[in-house]
C-alpha cells in the first residue's frame, strides 16, 4: 500500500494569511458600512472571512447530461514535462471564491446548478446571440489537452483539459473587425453561491484576453477534466485554460462572452491592481510585491520545481508581446 504523505499544503496554508487575498483595507471598510476614521487600525482578514455567510447543506447534485461525450481524444500536440496531477488533489484543492475564500471549496460548489446553462455571445459581433451548452457542445471539436497551471500563488498542477479551442468559439461568434478584447463572465447568483454575498467583491468575476491572446492555438475551453465532465468545484460546465498566465485569469464557470474595443477591468485588478494586472503572464524572475514567483509547488506531491517564463509555452506565447514591451506584462 502506497504510504499517505502529508501534504505539505495542507496545514500550515490553512493557517496562514491568504496570499492571493490581500483586499484593499478601504474596499472592505466601506463595504461594511466603517468610515475612515477606523481604517488606521489593524484588520484581521480572518475576521472579515467570517462574515461570509456559511454555505447551505446541498443536495446531491444532478448527474452532468454531457457525461456520454466524454472521454474524448487526447491532441497528442500539447505534452507534459512532469507526471499528471492525481485526480483527487485536483478535485479538492481550489479557487473558487464564489464559493469561499478558501481551498476547500469542493462540496460547497456542489450547489452549483449546472443546467439549464446559457452563454451569451455579445457586443461587437456580427450578430448577438445566446446559446445552450449542450448545443454549443455538439457543435464544438472536442479534444482532451495535458496542460500545466500555475496559480499565482506558487502552487501548480498538471491535468488532462477536454473542451475546444477559444478560438472555435470565437469563429463562432464572428467579432467585427473593430473587437479588440473578450471579456468573459462568471455567473451572478449570491442564493446558489454564498461568496458573492460579500459585497467588497467586485462580482462578477471578470477576465479577459486580446483576440489574439484568444485565438492564440494554446487558449482553451475547458468542458472537462480527467475524461469527465468538469466538476463543479473546477468551473462547471465551462472554464477558461490559458496555461502560460497566472491561474487567476482561467475564469470558471462563464456565462458571458462580451467583445469590445476596451480593455476591461479584470476581477483581481479591480481588488488589488498593484498585486494582479491584466496581462498576468508567468514569469519566475518578477515577484509578486509579496512572494517570489521563482519556483512552485506541484498539488499531490509537494514537489518544488522552478517556474518557467510563459510557464513553459514562451515558443507559443511570446511573440504575442513583442510590441507590448513597455507593459507590466508579468502581473
Ligand atoms: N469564477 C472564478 N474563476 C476562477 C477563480 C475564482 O475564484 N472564480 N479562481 C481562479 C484561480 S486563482 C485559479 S488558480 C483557478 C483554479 O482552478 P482549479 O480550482 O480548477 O484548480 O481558477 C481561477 N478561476
Ligand atoms: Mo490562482
């Protein structure tokens, strides 16, 4: 029998600050209502997590009706440098702060209601329109894809992705010339997702990437993971992967493909936008204002391994930036 090691994540981060969370001290004062005066003393964040209301008990879930589709075709294209992640670390270790601000999150999402799920194609293409995933799921070429992600605070994995590129999405959506950005949207629902009752959150989550970040050959969407439908806690029914960015950009659960001509806000900018930009592209050699970002830490085995520029997809990525020098593109 294999011997169970402790996972080295899993006390002493429990204890500690929330790296990724260090909220703006005025943004969460306001929120609750404290004026100024007070903003000189110290505030604990674990005392403003306690202000999230609890989750609800859930009943168990409704079986996924997209579980037949999978597993799908791995793209022999995309290989690893390391083993794949297990399964059950995966599953159970993640950032979902519409569920809490936390790592264990799994059983609190499964409140997530995952159908009927509308996406919705808007702004600046050819024609608005709304679709069911279930429909977008038969149209869509479907491939599984072993890719690294890298969260912004130093831990890492390796997983079997299935879903389509961004690209066929936009394809799909057909943006007029003018579209510059898409913005994606996460679900607003504070009854079925107890974190977005805290209201110093900008809800709702908000990324985005460049048309040519989106229709870059390495951005994803994710549909599910380890030849099964995606699980609620990891972004159900659909995910971004974009593996040469900080996790943080990889927005779960989208409702909402918007295209613009403007930059957006991102939800991580909008909290702390010295700590976390738009760009968040991996690199080892800039710190984060508060850690290093040199090396990381893979979920499962506790395994420090340096971090890689672009997190290992430079050959793909990089010439993306070339004329973006004068940006904070590692933020
Ligand atoms: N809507 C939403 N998307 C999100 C997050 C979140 O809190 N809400 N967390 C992000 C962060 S910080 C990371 S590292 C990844 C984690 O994905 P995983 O739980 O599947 O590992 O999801 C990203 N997408
Ligand atoms: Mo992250």
């Amino acid at each position: 029998m294999p011997i169970h090691k402790k996972k080295d994540w899993s006390i002493p981060e429990k204890d500690a600050t929330d790296e990724h969370v260090y909220l703006n001290r005025r943004r969460v004062l306001t929120a609750m209502g404290i004026g100024g005066a007070i903003l000189a003393a110290p505030l604990a964040f674990r005392a403003i997590e306690k202000m999230v209301p609890e989750p609800k008990p859930v009943a168990p879930p409704e079986p996924d009706p997209s579980a037949g589709l999978y597993p799908v075709e791995r793209n022999a294209a995309f290989v690893l440098d390391r083993p794949l992640s297990p399964e059950d670390d995966v599953l159970s270790y993640n950032n979902f702060y519409e569920f809490g601000s936390h790592k264990s999150i799994a059983s609190a999402a499964q409140a997530l209601r995952i159908r009927p799920w509308q996406v919705r194609l808007d702004g600046l293409v050819e024609r608005e329109t709304t679709v069911d995933i279930d429909d977008l799921l038969k149209t869509m070429p479907l491939e599984e894809r072993l890719y690294r992600h890298r969260c912004v605070e130093a831990w890492a994995m390796a997983v079997p992705w299935s879903g389509f590129p961004l690209r066929a999405l936009v394809d799909f959506a057909k943006p007029l010339g003018s579209a510059k950005y898409v913005i994606m949207e996460t679900f607003l629902d504070e009854d079925m997702a107890p974190g977005q009752a805290a209201s110093w959150y900008p809800w709702p989550y908000v990324e985005g990437l460049t048309i040519d970040e989106a229709t870059n050959d390495l951005a994803f969407i994710a549909t599910g993971l380890y030849g099964k439908p995606m699980p609620r806690q990891n972004g159900a029914p659909l995910r971004l992967a974009v593996p040469w960015k900080y996790g943080f950009k990889s927005i779960k659960s989208i409702v909402r493909f918007h295209f613009t001509e403007t930059r957006p806000k991102t939800f991580w900018e909008q909290i702390q936008p010295a700590e976390y930009g738009f760009w968040a592209n991996v690199n080892p050699d800039v710190s984060h204002p508060r850690w290093s970002q040199a090396t990381e830490r893979m979920l499962g085995t506790g395994e420090r391994v340096p971090t890689q520029l672009y997190n290992g997809y430079a050959p793909q990525v990089a010439h993306l930036y070339k004329d973006r020098q004068d940006e904070r593109l590692f933020a």
